[in-house]
C-alpha cells in the first residue's frame, strides 16, 4: 500500500486518469484473451496440453498438401520457384480455409515460408533470387503499407465514437426505427456499410460498422443465425460499396488509372452514374438471397440499446464528429488533395495524432487495436508479393486467357469476368488488381471497347467473396467476438452463401453492370465476332 500510495493516481479522484493507467499496464485485448483462454481450459479440462488450438487432421493434411506439391511437378519445366511459390499459397490457403491454426498464426508463418523456400526475386534482376538476408527485409517491410495505416485510422474513428457512445446513439437510432423488423434492420445495416464504403473506401467503413453493431449483437447467443446474417450482409454490403467510385477500393482506382494510361477516361461522375443504380440493386439482391437462405427466424426484435441517455453533448462530441467528417471528407475527395497529402495513410496518421497527441484517446485506447487482423492483412501482403514477384499468378492468368474463346465483346467480358472471380477467391483483392488489370487493359484494347471488360473485371474483382480471406469486408466480420472471445462466424459460414452470391453479383455484372456501362459511356457495340490474344 505504501508503493501504491507513491504513484499520481492514487489520490487522484479522476476515475478515467486512474482507469487508464492501470490499463495501461497491458492491452485490453491481452486482459481478455488471458480470460478467455482461463475460461476454454476449464471447459475443455485439458490444461497441459500444447495443441489446444491445432486441428491435428486439417493441420496434418496441409502439410502433406504442401510436401507433394513440392515433390512433384505442377508448373511448367524450369519454373522451380512458382512451383515452391505454388506449394505455399496451398499450404497457407488450406490452412485457413481449415481453420486449422488460428488466422493470425497462420499468417505469421507466410514471411519465414517465404525465406526459407528462396521465393523472391530482385526488382532489378527479375532472373536473380534473393538471398535470405534480403528476403527477410523485404517481407518485413510488407508487413506494414498504407492499407494497414488506412485501417489503423478507422480504428482510430471506432475509438473515438466509443468514447463518446456516438456508436451507441447510432445503434439506439437504429433499433428505435427497426425494432420490430429485425429483416429491415439487417438492411439498414447493409445500405449504411454500402453507402460509407462509397466514401471512405471499404477497408474503413466495415470497422465503423461493426463498432455500430457490437452493442446490439451482444445481447444474441454466439451461434445466433441473426447475428451470422448480420456480420455477412455487412461484409457482402462494403464489397458491394467497393465498387461505387473510384475511390472506394483500390481496384476501381487502378482501373479508371490503367485506361487513361492507355489513353481512355472515365470520369468520377461516369462512374457513380453506372456503379450506383447497379450497387443498390445488388445490395437489395443480397439482403432478398441472405434472408432466404440463413433463414434468421431466431429473432423477433432488436434488443433495446442501454445508454446514458441524459448525458449532454461536450465539446469532446463536437471535436470528434467535426474531425471524423474532415477526415471522411479528406478521404472522399483524396483525387483532389492527393497532391498533397500523397496517400491515404497520411489522412489517417493526422487523425490519429490529434486524437492520442491531445489525450482525446489513450495508450489504453491504442493498445485494444485489432492487431490480429492487421497482421492477418501484413501476412496477406507478404503472401501476395510473393504470388507476383514468382511470376505464378502471372501463368495462371496467361494460361486461362489463352484459353478464352473467340466471340463478341459480351462473351469476351463473361469468360473475363469469371476467370477474375476465380483467381481473386484465393488471392486477395489488392493482387490481383495489380496483376490481372494491366493485362485485361491490353486484351480490351485489342477488342475495340475498352472500357466494358476493364470496369466489369473491377467490379468482378469486388464481387470474389467466397472466402473470408477474399477481401477486408470478409476478415472484418470474421473476426469479430463475442464477450468470451468466441467468433460468431465460421469459414463454412462464408461457403454457404458466398459462393452462390459471388456467381450471383457476376450475372448481375455481365448483364444489368453491362447494360448501364454502354448507356453511360454511349458505346455502341458491334456485334461482329472478335479475337482475343496477348
């Protein structure tokens, strides 16, 4: 008592001060995590043992997946490092898909795998491998890229409104309206991930999203077949919102980039103009396919939301919505500040600054992070360079397009659109837009109509959500806990409906998406037969 009666805080009578000194100690996530794992041994009875989070038969086959794969040849003659390359991607994806470690493990063993198996190449010298010393400071330093900051500033804003129980008014809004329509509260949800991904990108919108929605689906069991539409429709939603500007996720970026390279444009408007009208309509078509095929009957009403309703807006409210507006407002009109600001993470590091660097938000606050899933994305980038800088990614796309058939614009842009959603299942969004664009560009050109195979392969891009692991919007609800630490969602949870829906979202581009690109733009397609061939 006497050390205790040293520290500042202990004659202080400022309960957040004392709250935040001693949670400052340790992270709030390590503080349950430690509970939770006390909880699972006494369930389990099984307190020594070394394996509890291995799933011995998953785990077992992975690993003899990934030394045939090594032994014997899959890739064409000479290829050894896309065939080391191809045994990973196997290795890792059947691991998660699994679940045979948890996620975040599994991703942290993509940059040894990565080292050990003389993957990389050097940028300068295609032809020469990196050693492993050189490797290894690569794939450290993918770890952490300007998605991750992007990320780390929406949880920044999750915070913050946290704070303030903003994210609690939102809820209480909400539950007020749709109490009694538990269906029309799951699309509200949905319109409200797809109309903030519109603006600030579909990696940061889920995360505010979720912060709306963790007050209410607390009051449900974990295997509640309510909550696991909720988290899915949210996650289809924001893939849904993906596609709505330019801006709301990289792949659309890169195509608007890659066409007025090769001398095409399409301006903000253009855009919106075809992708909104399309995105409603895909959104409501997913909301319909949830309900009838989760069948959520196991809820009647949306839990009343517990608040301090009589607290009195501070100047802290104010602060926080006035600067989480600017910075969505930086980030909505980034193709005009980009000069600037010169990333998106940059917006993000502001916000964070003002935030810690006036004691707004604490260590407290910094420290409950989700780091699991920012080094789940860090391993995905790793695994992702890896896929490219091999040249493995690279056949696989020259493979499947030489295998194209020869026909009119619309049957080019199917046979395009399916291969994109095939590939981007398993490789992650960033990836394959950074790979698969370029060459689609170039097939268009020859076509004579650019535009429509580039934008629908974008949009098809955003459509791939078969697997969690598909895109951000998918990991974000995937990982989302209950109060014990127990995920509400299971990789089988996505299967069910996110291969029928991804086929679903791909008619819908190559019919109505297709449709609205020759109305905006005024294209008129002659229907005589083209060839196809890089």
């Amino acid at each position: 008592m006497e050390r205790l009666a040293n520290e500042r805080f202990y004659a202080s009578n400022d309960i957040d001060e004392l709250l935040d000194r001693v949670f400052g100690l340790t992270s709030r996530d390590k503080l349950e995590a430690g509970n939770m794992e006390r909880r699972m041994r006494r369930m389990q009875g099984d307190q020594n043992s070394l394996l509890r989070k291995v799933k011995i038969v998953p785990f077992c086959i992975s690993v003899a997946l990934f030394v045939f794969l090594l032994l014997v040849r899959i890739t064409p003659k000479g290829e050894d490092v896309q065939q080391r390359c191809l045994a990973m991607l196997v290795f890792i994806t059947t691991l998660w898909v699994t679940e045979a470690l948890p996620y975040f493990a599994t991703a942290l063993l993509v940059p040894p795998l990565v080292v050990f198996l003389h993957i990389l190449n050097d940028k300068a010298h295609p032809n020469n491998l990196l050693t492993a010393k050189q490797s290894a400071k690569e794939v450290m330093s993918m770890l952490v890229n300007h998605t991750t900051i992007l990320i780390m500033g929406g949880y920044s804003i999750s915070a913050a409104f946290s704070k303030c129980q903003i994210e609690l008014y939102i809820a209480a809004f909400l539950q007020r309206r749709f109490k009694k329509s538990p269906n029309l509260f799951l699309l509200a949800i949905m319109l409200m991930g797809l109309f903030l991904s519109m603006w600030i990108s579909n990696h940061t919108a889920p995360v505010l999203c979720v912060s709306v929605l963790l007050p209410i689906i607390r009051d449900f069991p974990t295997d509640s077949t309510y909550v696991k539409t909720l988290l899915i429709g949210l996650a289809f939603a924001c893939n849904l919102g993906g596609m709505m500007t330019p801006i709301s996720s990289l792949q659309n970026t890169l195509a608007v980039s890659f066409l007025e390279k090769a001398g095409y444009t399409v301006t903000f408007g253009q855009w919106m103009a075809m992708a909104i009208p399309f995105c409603t309509v895909g959104t409501i078509l997913c909301w319909a396919f949830l309900l009838w095929v989760m069948d959520p009957r196991d809820a009647t009403y949306i839990p009343q939301i517990v608040y301090d309703q009589k607290q009195k807006i501070s100047s802290l409210h104010v602060v926080v919505v006035s600067m989480t507006l600017l910075t969505i407002f930086l980030w909505a009109s980034f193709s005009v500040t980009s000069a600037t600001f010169g990333d998106l993470g940059i917006i993000s590091m502001m916000f964070m600054f003002i935030m810690f660097g006036t004691g707004m938000l604490s260590q407290f606050d910094f420290n409950s992070f989700s780091w699991h899933i920012l080094f789940l994305i860090g391993g995905g980038n790793v695994l992702g360079d890896a896929v490219q800088r091999s040249g493995l990614l690279d056949t696989l796309s020259q493979t499947v397009i030489h295998a194209l058939p020869s026909g009119n614009v619309w049957m080019v842009t199917v046979s395009l659109c399916s291969m994109v959603i095939c590939l981007t299942t398993f490789v992650s969004h960033t990836v394959a837009s950074i790979i698969l664009l370029p060459i689609i560009v170039q097939m268009a050109i020859q076509i004579g109509h650019p535009h429509i195979p580039v934008i629908c392969c974008a949009l098809a891009i955003s459509a791939a959500m078969a697997l969690p692991f598909s895109s951000f919007p998918n990991i974000n609800s995937l990982l989302v806990l209950d109060d014990h630490g127990q995920p509400y969602l299971e990789v089988k949870d996505f299967l069910r409906v996110g291969v029928t829906f991804s086929l679903v979202t791909m008619t819908l581009i190559v019919t109505l998406g297709y449709g609205l690109i020759i109305l905006v733009l005024g294209y008129n397609i002659d229907p005589t037969p083209v060839m196809v061939g890089v």
